[in-house]
C-alpha cells in the first residue's frame, strides 16, 4: 500500500503543467514538486505553511513552482520543512551509484528503516 506522501509524488510526476514551468534548473522544479507533495500530504495551504514558518505565501509559491532566477535555499528549505514536522536529509553519492541503480530513485537505510531518494542533480 503506497503511503499519502507517494501518492501525492505519483500525481505530481504527471502534471503536465508544472513540467511546462521547467526551465534550465530542472532541479529546483523537482525540489518545489518533493515541498508541494510535503504539505499536501500534511494537508496544508500555503497561508498556513506561511503562518508556521514565517516565509512568505507568495515565496511558498515560487519555491513550489521552482521558478524564479534566485532559487531556493537550503535555509528555506529547512524552514519550510521544520514547520511541517520534516527534516531535510542531503545525501551526495559517487554518479556510479545512481548509473547503477538505472533510475532516479534510490533506496536509502536510515536508522533501520528504508527511504526512497530522489535525484534532482
């Protein structure tokens, strides 16, 4: 049984326009997908994640969206996911282990447990 959270990662993997947003830093459209897919699976508006997190409604959007020249930060980032209860976990590995894994997904251990990675570089 797929968990809220991957559902919600499904759905965004195909809407079509928020790949029509995609612009040269892929990257941060796939990050602002992994933070929408974060507060709708806390079932969460902007205005709330702005009341929590003291980061602007209109910034929350463009994050999402993974427009704008600026990006995000990795302050914003952990901002933005403290107030939701989530943490960020950086992971940087060798390329041969993505190439081996053949997708863009990895498994990760973490304390005992299995979590999926998305690579966004």
């Amino acid at each position: 049984m797929k968990s809220k959270l991957r559902d919600i990662e499904d759905q965004l993997e195909q809407d079509r326009e928020i790949d029509a947003l995609a612009t040269p830093d892929d990257e941060l459209v796939q990050v602002g997908r992994m933070m929408r897919a974060l507060r709708e699976a806390r079932g969460l508006t902007q205005r709330q994640v702005q009341a929590m997190s003291g980061v602007n409604q209109a910034e929350i959007s463009r994050i999402e969206a993974g427009v704008g020249s600026r990006g995000m930060t990795i302050s914003q980032m952990a901002t933005l996911a403290r107030a939701q209860h989530a943490r960020v976990v950086m992971l940087l590995v060798d390329e041969s282990v993505v190439q081996n894994a053949g997708q863009d997904k990895l498994k990760v251990e973490l304390d005992g447990q299995t979590a999926l990675a998305k690579v966004i570089l």
